[in-house]
C-alpha cells in the first residue's frame, strides 16, 4: 500500500509537472507570436512606404510642368523622400513619413489651383494611388501600435514578465505621428511677381 502511494504522488506531481512546462510553453510561444506580428506589420509598413516613396519622383515629374511656381513643395517632398530612404530606425521612418505626408497635403491643396494639372489622367491617377497608399498605411500603423500594446502589456503582467525577462525582451516603440502632422498644412502659393 505504501508503494501505491508513492506511485500516486508521482503520477501527481509528474501532472502538475507537465501542466507547469505546457503552461510556460504556452506563455512563450504567445510572446514569440506577438513579437512576430510587430515585426510582420512593421514590414508591411515598410513596403507601403515604400511603393509610395516610387510614386513620388512620377508625381513631382507630372507635377514640374503645370506647377513651375511651386519649388518649396517639392523641395520638401524630395528631402521628406531621402530622409526615408536613409532611415535605419522605426522613429526615423515614422518622422519621415509623417513629413511627407504634410508635403503631400500641400501638394493636394496646391493642386487645385492648377485645373490643367487636376485634368490630367497621370495626375489623378498618381493622386488616387498615393491617397490609397496613405490609407493602407493608417491602416498597418493601427495594427503594430495594437500589436506593440499587446506586447508591452504582455512583458508586464505576472506570469509573463518571468519569461520575457529570460528572453531580454523590451518595450517596443509606439509609431506615432509628429506634432506638425496633426496641423493642417500651410498653403502658399510661390508666384513670381
């Protein structure tokens, strides 16, 4: 009968066991898919970005032969353009972006004043795919700033700080728009008098 007994304790304390290790196994794999899905979104920003800093040289192409007043625009377009291209952190794309999408603001709202300009088929064409893009991009950023939440809630809370800490994770950063994006773009015109 004792051996019986030592034989229930250690099917029991081999359950408990084995509940513990499937319990952390889960915890680990839901932080590494986390982590993938920040870094699967932030990809997909990128390629966004991407296709929409291609469109930019064709716009400002299309653009030079009806808006030849209009130099300061796409001065601030074409550095909004290689400060992306230069950037190596998700901050310096995100300002990036965030000053190109002022840019092309001003770019639109110029625009109307040029009816030969808004007739043309590249033009509007080239305008819709950008406007398109900027929106697939709100988009994506939406998902990695609720995947970052996620993830930086995750690494937080009890039992899940255990294992974060084990595997060094950190706080994500946030994408978040710049202070001169949340301002309406200033528009002037730069007519020679």
């Amino acid at each position: 009968m004792a051996l019986g007994v030592i034989i229930l304790v250690l099917i029991i304390v081999g359950v408990l066991l084995f509940l513990l290790v499937t319990y952390i196994v889960g915890i680990y794999n839901q932080l590494i898919e986390i982590k993938v899905n920040i870094e699967k979104s932030w990809a997909n920003i990128e390629i966004l970005e991407k296709q929409r800093y291609d469109e930019i040289p064709k716009l400002i192409k299309i653009c030079e032969g009806y808006m030849k007043y209009e130099k300061g625009t796409f001065e601030k377009i074409t550095e909004a353009r290689t400060r992306f291209l230069d950037a190596k952190t998700p901050s310096q794309m995100a300002q990036a972006g965030s000053d190109l999408s002022g840019a092309l603001k001003t770019l639109f709202a110029v625009s109307e004043n040029y009816p030969e300009l808004k007739a043309n088929d590249n033009f509007k064409q080239l305008q819709s795919r950008v406007s398109y893009l900027e929106n697939q991009i709100a988009d994506r950023r939406e998902f990695y700033n609720e995947s970052v939440a996620i993830f930086n809630t995750r690494i937080k809370q009890i039992p899940d700080i255990l294992i974060a800490n084990m595997l060094k994770y950190t706080e994500k950063e946030m994408y978040k728009i710049s202070a001169e994006e949340k301002v309406s773009p200033e528009i002037k015109f730069d007519i020679p008098k």
